[in-house]
C-alpha cells in the first residue's frame, strides 16, 4: 500500500465523484465532467458579486468562488470580509442556484461557514494544518485541498488523507502552482501533476490557473493545458475591474474573457460543460 492509503487506487479503483447539492440541482466534480469554478479572488461588497455572480452562471460557471478569510502575505493587505460576508454568499446561492466555495483559515469559523457554504477550501498555506485537517474529516461536506507551496505530491496525498481518515470521503485536489526559482509567473503550473494524480489516487483533481500563474493571459491556455491533461475542471478568479479589484486583480480574468475561455474549453474538450465528458474517453 502507499504512504496515503485510503487515498490511493490500491483502496479504491473506481473513480470518485463528487456531488453537490444546490438549489438549480446537483453539481458533479470527478470522471467524466469538466466543472468551471469562477469568481472574485474577495468578495468586496454585495452589489458588484451578486451582479457577477448572475453573469458567471449565463457564462457557463458550475459553482462560485469568493474569498471571506484571505490569508496575505502582508498584514496590511485585504484580509477579506470575514463573517460579515457570508450572508453575501447565501444570497449569491439562493439567486442564481449555484453552489458556493469559500476558504477556511480557522476551525472556529467552521460553524457559520459549515452551515451556509456548499465546499470548503483549504488553502496552500494550510494544506498541512493537521488539527484543522482532522476537524474538516469529521464533516459530511466537500472540502477542496489546495497544493502547498513547496509540497511534494505525497505530501499533499498524505494531507488528504488526514480527512479521509476522518471520515469524510468528499475531497477535491486542486493544483494551484509550486514555488521554483522561475520569477516571471506567480508560481510554476505543474501540469504534469494531473496525470500523476489520477494514477495514483482515486480523488478528483482540478487546476487553478490563476494562482499558478499569476497572469490573467496565461488564464486561458493553462485551463485548456489542465483539461487536456485530464483535469476534473478548473478554478479561476473573475473580477468585473481587475484594475480595481483589492486582491489579485493582475490574475483575474473579465467576464468577456471568462466566456471565451468557456468557449475554449469546450471546443478544446468537445464537450458540453455540463455533461458527462464521455468524448475524452
């Protein structure tokens, strides 16, 4: 058996597949569907999310994304809205039906964001909090698990196992970047991950090109690298002004660009976003 045993394909053969309940109907993430995930890095007020969310869902987007809790590198950077956003969050859900995602940086937000938010992030910088792994594997709901920074991917297989050995089955890998020497990206987008990770785990996998790259017009050719590799779909930042936007703005995509790399992603795939990807088979 490998190190991370309840996550490898030795426990489990067949793919697993994650479903999410949302008032417009279930969400799929695993084989077989290419899930977009889109939205602000931070949500910065109701007004201008609930308006993007309406436009993400008439794009093509499967679930929104919006960062409550933002751990920064400075501590005078936005940190987020914190509790006081979820209820922004709530509305998002209920108006357009689509389910939402959102980061946990500390277990005693876990019972407001437990109770209103569909999947719960794990960011890099936590990937290997082990007392908050352990509190998210007691839980009956979808945790996403970011790469960390410098993790090997054992590392972060042994992470997920924290919470699968918990428990809770309903986990989402999500590729986000390695720290390199490389200085002209954000970080260096291992895309051969994807293949790798679907030889040796069981677990959904899906890519974050906006944090991996740190560029918004290299967005759209790694999303169409992810799926090409056979990613589970992909997760990107929209801002409707990244110019203005107070949290990673030079990595956001416009809605217009958004909707082209929807676009891309299906001819790249020919698939229907939001059906069963038997084509890539």
């Amino acid at each position: 058996m490998k190190p991370f045993q309840l996550a490898s394909r030795e426990y489990c053969a067949s793919d697993t597949v994650i479903t999410i309940a949302a008032p417009a109907g279930k969400v799929y993430v695993g084989e077989g569907y290419c899930t977009v995930i889109a939205g602000p890095c931070a949500v910065e007020n109701r007004p201008d999310y609930l308006n993007l969310a309406h436009r993400l869902k008439e794009m093509g987007a499967d679930i929104l994304r919006g960062g409550l809790f933002k751990p920064r590198t400075s501590p005078y950077s936005f940190q987020g809205l914190g509790r006081s956003g979820v209820d922004i969050l709530v509305q998002a859900r209920q108006e357009t039906g689509l389910p939402v995602i959102t980061e946990i940086m500390d277990i005693r937000d876990l019972d407001i964001l437990y109770a209103n938010i569909d999947i719960l992030q794990v960011g890099s910088r936590n990937m290997q909090n082990y007392s908050l792994l352990e509190e998210l594997g007691k839980l009956d709901k979808p945790i996403m698990l970011k790469r960390g920074l410098s993790a090997t991917i054992e590392e972060w297989l042994l992470a997920a196992e924290y919470v699968l050995k918990g428990g809770n089955k309903q986990i989402i890998l999500c590729e986000r970047g390695i720290r390199t020497f490389e200085t002209y990206t954000r970080n260096t987008v291992d895309i051969g991950a994807v293949p790798l990770v679907k030889q040796l785990t069981h677990l959904p996998i899906i890519v974050d090109p906006s944090h991996a790259t740190g560029k918004w017009k290299m967005v759209r050719p790694i999303a169409s690298a992810a799926v090409a590799a056979g990613a589970d779909g992909v997760m990107v930042e929209v801002h409707q002004d990244p110019d203005r936007a107070l949290s990673d703005g030079k990595q956001s995509l416009t809605p217009e660009n958004f909707a082209k790399m929807t676009s891309q992603l299906i001819k790249h795939a020919q698939i229907n976003l939001k059906q069963p990807a038997t084509a890539l088979h």
